[in-house]
C-alpha cells in the first residue's frame, strides 16, 4: 500500500512536471520585465503603461494573429542578479516574447536565458552599445537610440553650444552609467579642445557625496557630465548648489523625465539632460496622451511611448512573419514598418531602431524644456 | 610578531604623514575642506554608532534594524514637516516639532521592536537573536517602502542658510556645522547620562554583568529597554540630519548608513561609547581624504580595508577592552 502511495506520487509529480510547457494555449504570452518596484520604478511603470495600452489595443483590434496577447509581469527591481531569476521564471512559464528589461545591466545579465530559450527580446530603455553593436546579442531589439548617439550629442552640445574648455565626467559605475561616460570620453578626447579634468565612479545610494563635490570644486570644471540616474545625480546636484560650486549640470536619458525636477526641486533648474526626440505633433502620440491622463491623472512617463512602441512592433512581426516562432519573427522584424506614436521606425541589421533620435533638454521652471 | 606590528605600523604611519604634510602644505585649504566634509560625515556615523556599541556593551547583540530606526526618524520629520508646512506654522516651531516627533517616533520603534524581537531570545544562542535582527531589518525597510513610497522623496532641509554664515558656505555650509555642532552637544549629554545618572549607572553595571546587576536589585529589562531608546533617539536625530543635508530620503537609506556606521563602531572597539565616536570619525575622515586624493570609485573598498587592518592588529577595536569571556 505504502509503495502504491508512492508511486502515485512520484506519478502525479512527473505530471505536473510536464504539463506546465505542454500546454497548447489560445493566447500569445508577452512579458513585461523590469522594475516595477524599487527605486527605479517609476522607468519601469512608465514602459509597462505603455506596453498595458498596447496590449488592450492590439486586442481590441483582434489580438496577434487571431489570439489575444496575455500580458505577464516580471519584476527585476532593476538590479542585474534578481534580473536573472526573473527571466527564469518568465521562461519556465511559457513566455513567448518579452518586453524589457528596463536596464542594460539587467539585459546584460538576463540575455543568456532568453537566447537559450529563442526568445525575442525588445526594450524602449536600455541604451548600453554592447547590446547591439557587439553582435553577441541577435535576439534582442530596441525602440531607443544607443548610447553611442547620444554621447555624439551630449559632447558636441558641450562643446559648441555651452562652449567648455573642462569637463568632469561622474558616473555611478554601473553599465549604463559608466559606459555612457566611457563613450563620452572617447568622443571628447577624438574632438579635442575640451579638457576632461576628473574621470571618476561614485557608489549609488552613498550616505554623502561631499568629498567627490569637493573634488569637482577643486578640479575648476565648467560642466558636471553625468552617467547614472536620477536619484544619485539630485543628490550631487544639490549638493554643487549647497556648496556654491557653479558648474553647469548635464545628464542623458538616466535623468530625463519629471522624477529629476520633482527631487531636487529649485535646484535642479538649468539642468541639462539628452531625452528622445520630442514629437508631440503626432496624432497618436496626442491621442494616447490624452487616454494616459484620463486613466492615470497624470502624463506619460519617461519610457511610455518606447514601450508602446516595442508591444507594436512585436505585434507587427508576428502577423508580418505569419507565426510567433523566433526564427520567422526575427527576420521579420528587420522588415517591418511600425507607425508608432514616435512617427514610422524600423530596425536595422543590429537591432537598433531606426528614424528615432535624441535631443538635448534644459530644466527650466520645474520642467524639461527642449533647447534650440 | 610584535617587532614586525609594530615596525608596520610605524612605516604606514609615516607614509601617510608624509603624504598629509605635503598635501596640506600644497593646497591647505582643499585639505582643510575634506577634513570638515570627513568630520561632517563622521558625525553622522557616531550618532548611528551610538545605538550599535551602546546595545553591545549590554546584551552582546549586534542591533541589524538600528539603520531602518534612522531612517524612520528621517522619514517621521519629513512627514510631519511636510503636514505642518502645509497648515502654514513657523519654520522654527516645524523644526523643533519635526525633531521632537521623529525622536519619540524612532525611540516608540526601538522600543518595540526589542520587545517583539530580541526579548524573547533573550536567553537563545547569540545566533538566533543576530538573525531576528536582520529579520527586523528586513520587515522595517519593508513596511515603510509599502507604507510610503519606494521613490525617492525631496527633503527640503529644515535648516535654513544662515545669512551670517554666507562668506563660509563654500567651505562648510549651515547644514554642516550644525550637524558637527549637534553631535558635539548630544555626546556631551549622552556622557553625563552615563557618568552621573542613576540609569547611567545601572547602565554600566547591568554591562558589567547582568546576573550580579539583577542580584543587586536593577531591573534589567528596564535598562535595557532604557538603552534601546537613547541609541534610537540619537540615530533619530542623525536621520533628521542628514537627510536635512543630503535632501532626499527613501526606505534604503538605513541600510548603508546602518552598515558604515556598524564599521565604525567595530573599528572603535565595539561596546565601547568613546571608541564608537572615535571609530566614526576616523572614518568618516578618511573616507573623505580617500576621496579628495585618490578614487571614489574604492571608497567602500578603502572603509572595510581600514576595517581589516585595524582588526588584524587590534581584534578588539582601537579602544576595545580586552577582558576575556565571562564564564
């Protein structure tokens, strides 16, 4: 009897074991991965509104070739080793592609599972060139510039309009901020004329950043360059205004949305900071801004229209290619046209998009306004 | 082993003098301002490190929650500034009030969370104690992210910029000096408390030996229960300072104050209240000088060397005692 029992067991395990996968679904699984939660969550919650307005459209409209998009969520926190575990699960349970996640270190460590596993992978946020330009990455798409673009923009923005000869590169050491500041480096280093009088990493979330402010002060650079986000950069910011430093302030798209201005208040006016391309002239960019302030009383998010636009272009590839299968959907995605909220796009043959770019913006009166 | 210690030590002396005297004779003002920032920080570290040694010194328990009861002191002044502001009071009434709540606030949660988590293991091995700390840590940092906020929230600073102090805010602003100035007064006080009060007194003997204490008519539970409030209410007040100059606060920010602060009351001597003070300042100092002269990038790395080459050569602390185990 007691032998029974254990086979029944065992047998009722093994079931279980392979039912989960063996499920043949009616709906296409589509993963939103990133920080959901964490300081960092308000990146995450922009891109996931999005993709969530995608999703209901794209159903509304009949779903992906026939089936509806099932929307799960995974939540890395933005921190690379949770990251891992999130991919895990997402692809124990099925998901068959993934938008996310929020942060290249993230990607970076995460991007063996889903490979392993023909995902697709496609992120309106993570900006680090290794993703693409290495090659190492064949599944993974994204709907943002790379960093590359935008420290060709930021240098030559330092250089010929605000005009400095000293420069001081800070970064958060990790890999958005510290290769963003790294290609910064060769960028200026390449034009020439400007000076970098202090190259150096600061630990997140440090109780103070006196010593490094005073570091800066005694280096007599005109212009802060900033490769991190926006909670540490506040902190420093503040600090420069506290210590009457005058320095001139600039960051890329780690400190581009409303979270910058809203921490550090006053004193983050005459911040600069590089963010997509405005195009709030396009209809369907006004269109959903309009359901985004109706369904949230606010407006979008730093990644929301991104994110949108990756679920669009899944969407888009999967009814070009005809099946969800990787190696259709990939090569579709080299040929699809999306009409996105940020006008056409497409993707070249590393999987960056194409007809999206960045521009520089200034804080001014609370808020990121573009610059001439 | 002595010879060698001792020669060691006289040769990284000597280097560093070297290298100080011909930094502070190059550019004397860059030097003295790292110092006041590494002074500055160290204070912070000394409130925080307070609480660590002085919970110690009595029930032998390293407090692994005592980071999150700073953070709530700083997140209880920031909410009762913000609701105060709101209704229109005076700055000066919103600042004593901000400290006032977020010390009791602090002081109610050290109390509890030694009566939930630690009284009951009282008489368990030191190891079950250590990981129902943690545990608390967890749970705290936890509950305050869901409570509040997991984002950063802007801490406008309590304490205005001194008209007076214009000409030096370059060097050191108001939020410094004040924050050196405070934590001057609040050791100070803390001293006499321990010298010449009745529960300063009951304080020292129930560390001595709890046993004989109890024998002797001191309730214990008291002290220590006495204890877990005064090192709240003094890493209350560095919550409220800190955030004050660093302008922004979230659930994390206990962890690695929490954990530096810990650093340097090991560094110190733990159990020890002059050697936590002392053990924060050098490195709060020395992390800054870190700073100013080398790369940020190793800081952390630089504080838990120190840390290492103290302990290999001193295992008790710089002002550690060195009285075996009790039987």
């Amino acid at each position: 009897m007691k032998t029974f029992f254990k086979c029944l067991t065992v047998g009722v395990l093994s079931m279980m074991l392979f039912a989960a996968p063996g499920f043949a679904s009616d709906t296409v699984k589509v993963a939103n991965a990133g920080a959901l939660s964490g300081d960092l969550a308000p990146y995450g919650i922009s891109a996931l509104r999005g993709v969530e307005m995608a999703v209901e459209d794209i159903n509304e409209q009949g779903g992906i070739l026939g089936k509806n998009v099932e929307l799960m969520l995974g939540d890395d926190v933005c921190k690379p080793e949770v990251a891992v575990n999130v991919a895990t699960k997402l692809v124990s349970d099925g998901v068959q592609m993934v938008v996310g996640h929020v942060r290249s270190g993230a990607i970076i460590s995460a991007k063996k599972i889903y490979k392993d596993a023909n995902i697709i992978l496609i992120s309106g946020s993570a900006t680090n060139d290794d993703l693409t330009l290495t090659g190492d990455h064949p599944n993974f798409f994204r709907t943002i510039s790379n960093d590359g673009a935008q420290a060709k923009l930021m240098t030559a923005f330092a250089k010929n309009d605000l005009k400095v000869k000293k420069v001081a590169l800070i970064h958060d050491k990790g890999d958005y901020g510290k290769g963003q500041m790294e290609l910064a480096k060769a960028e200026f280093e390449k034009m020439g004329d400007v000076e970098i009088v202090l190259f150096e990493g600061v630990t997140t979330g440090a109780v103070d950043y006196t010593a490094i402010v005073q570091k800066i002060k005694r280096s007599d650079a005109e212009l802060v360059m900033w490769g991190g986000y926006h909670s540490d950069a506040s902190k420093i910011i503040q600090l420069l205004k506290k210590k009457r430093v005058e320095t001139l302030f600039m960051g890329a798209d780690g400190i581009y949305g409303d979270n910058l201005p809203n921490l550090a208040g006053e004193f983050a006016e005459g911040v600069y900071a590089t963010g997509p391309n405005d195009t709030s002239s396009n209809p369907m960019h006004q269109a959903l801004t309009k359901e985004h302030q109706e369904k949230y009383g606010e407006d979008p998010g730093t990644f929301f229209f991104t994110g949108y636009t990756c679920m669009q272009s899944l969407a888009a590839a999967a009814e070009k290619a005809g099946s969800v299968e990787y190696d259709a959907m990939r090569a579709a995605m080299f040929e699809i046209t999306v009409d996105s909220p940020m006008g056409p796009i497409g993707f070249d043959e590393k999987g960056d998009i194409v007809g999206a770019g960045f521009s520089v913006y200034r804080v001014t009166d609370g808020k990121y306004q573009q610059v001439n | 082993m002595r010879w060698i210690s001792i020669l060691l030590g006289l040769a990284v002396t000597g280097i560093i003098g070297f290298f100080a005297v011909r930094e502070l004779l190059m550019d004397p003002m860059y030097f003295f301002e790292l110092f006041l920032g590494g002074l500055t920080r160290g204070s912070i570290y000394a409130l925080i490190a307070l609480g660590y040694t002085m919970v110690y010194g009595i029930i032998q328990l390293i407090n692994f929650a005592h980071g999150e009861i700073y953070m709530i002191g700083a997140m209880t002044a920031l909410i009762v500034a913000t609701v105060l502001g709101m209704w229109g009071w005076n700055t000066a009434v919103i600042v004593i009030l901000a400290f006032v709540f977020a010390i009791v606030y602090s002081c109610a949660y050290g109390f509890t969370v030694e009566k939930i988590a630690y009284k009951p293991l009282r008489n368990a091995p030191r190891l079950s104690a250590l990981i129902s700390a943690i545990g608390m840590s967890l749970f705290l940092q936890n509950y305050v992210m869901l409570a509040q906020t997991p984002d950063f929230l802007p801490f406008h600073s309590l304490i205005p910029d001194f008209q007076f102090w214009e000409p030096f805010a370059h060097i050191i602003t108001s939020v410094e000096i004040t924050i050196i100035i405070t934590t001057v007064i609040v050791m100070i006080l803390l001293g006499l408390l321990i010298k010449f009060t009745r529960i300063g007194k009951a304080m020292r003997a129930t560390a001595q030996d709890k046993v004989m204490a109890a024998l002797l008519g001191i309730n214990v539970n008291n002290v220590i229960s006495a204890t877990f409030v005064v090192g709240s209410a003094t890493a209350a007040i560095g919550g409220v300072l800190i955030a004050c100059h660093v302008g922004q606060i979230n659930f994390y920010i206990g962890f690695l104050a929490g954990l530096k602060a810990f650093i340097a009351a090991v560094l110190g001597g733990i159990g020890s209240i002059p050697g936590a003070v002392l053990g924060s300042l050098v490195l709060g100092i020395s992390e800054s000088f870190f700073t100013g002269y080398f790369w940020s990038e190793y800081e952390d790395v630089f504080a838990f060397t120190i840390l290492v080459v103290i302990l290999i050569f001193r295992p008790s602390g710089i002002l550690g005692r060195h009285d075996a185990q009790k039987v």
